[in-house]
C-alpha cells in the first residue's frame, strides 16, 4: 500500500484496514509458528495550519505469539502501538533535526524523509518491530501457575459458611 507522504499528510487522508499476524514477515522473523492473529492498523495524516509542518499519526493494535524466556513456552502478546512520525522534505532537514536533538536542544520526535512511494504498512511494521518486548515472559508461566495452592487452614470451606448462615 504506497502513498506519496507528502500529499497524503498535506490532505489528511486517511488508511486503515486489518491484516494477519504473518502477512508482517518481517515482523514475525524468529517468532514461533502459527501467527495467526489480526492485527488492526490506522495512518493519518495531519498538516499543522500554523506552521504548515507534516505528521502521520501511526496506529496498530493486535496481538502477536512469543517465545517466553523463562520457560520457553509459546504465548500470544497483545500489541499496542501509538506514534507521531514528523515529515520532513529531504535528507538535508533531516540532518538539521539530527543535529539539534544531539545537541540536546530538539525534541526526541521520530522524524521522516517524506517519500513519494511511502509503504505504509511497512512504516507500521517497523513500529511494531519497535514495540516487540526484548525478553518476552509469561506474567505467570503456566509451569508456575499448575503448583498447587499452598492450603489455606484458615480459610473455612463453603459448607461451614452456610453452616453459620443457617444458625442466625
Ligand atoms: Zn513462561
């Protein structure tokens, strides 16, 4: 799906639409098998009428199956990815923003060469390359979660209660 950035944020058009887990190849490298969750996208475009500066707001919300690193069990983890990527019109504005943020003076915004061919699901793949967890990890690993309770003395059974209930 290929949009000219600049024209696309300029108008504030808008893309969406849903895809499966897999169909993000690049994504999904070294991630166990099946990959089949959805995943929901959304790109807008959005022009300042101030400064006349460009922005596509990138959206993506799914799941995707991990590798757990404790126990190496497989898991689905829900994905969420929310950003504002600047457009800027050539590699030279890109240098100048560069250089202001290592100089500490600009903001940490992600900023863009505007491409006339930009893929869009690609730019939303990266986000969510970005937002996979480093070391990936159960809350709970279900290896945990099959111990046992530790019995509960104090605790009285469901039968006492209604036992007590009756008395009154
Ligand atoms: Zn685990």
């Amino acid at each position: 799906m290929v949009v000219d950035a600049l024209e696309f944020s300029g108008a504030g058009r808008v893309l969406e639409g849903s895809r499966a887990a897999f169909e993000f190849t690049r994504l999904c490298q070294g991630l166990p098998a099946p990959q089949d969750t959805e995943i929901a996208w959304r790109v807008a475009g959005r022009r300042d009428a101030g400064t006349g500066r460009l922005w596509l707001n990138v959206q993506a919300q799914g799941s995707v199956r991990l590798i757990c690193q404790r126990c190496l069990g497989s898991f689905v983890l829900p994905l969420q990815v929310a950003n504002t990527v600047g457009l800027v019109r050539n590699q030279a504005q890109l240098d100048a923003l560069d250089a202001l943020e290592t100089a500490g003076e600009g903001s940490d915004v992600e900023y863009l060469v505007a491409d006339r061919q930009l893929d869009v699901l690609a730019l939303i793949e990266d986000e969510l390359i970005l937002a996979l967890p480093y070391a990936p990890r159960h809350d709970v690993c279900p290896e945990a979660a099959d111990e046992p309770e530790p019995r509960d003395e104090a605790k009285p059974s469901p039968f006492a209660v209604l036992e007590q209930l009756r008395k009154h």
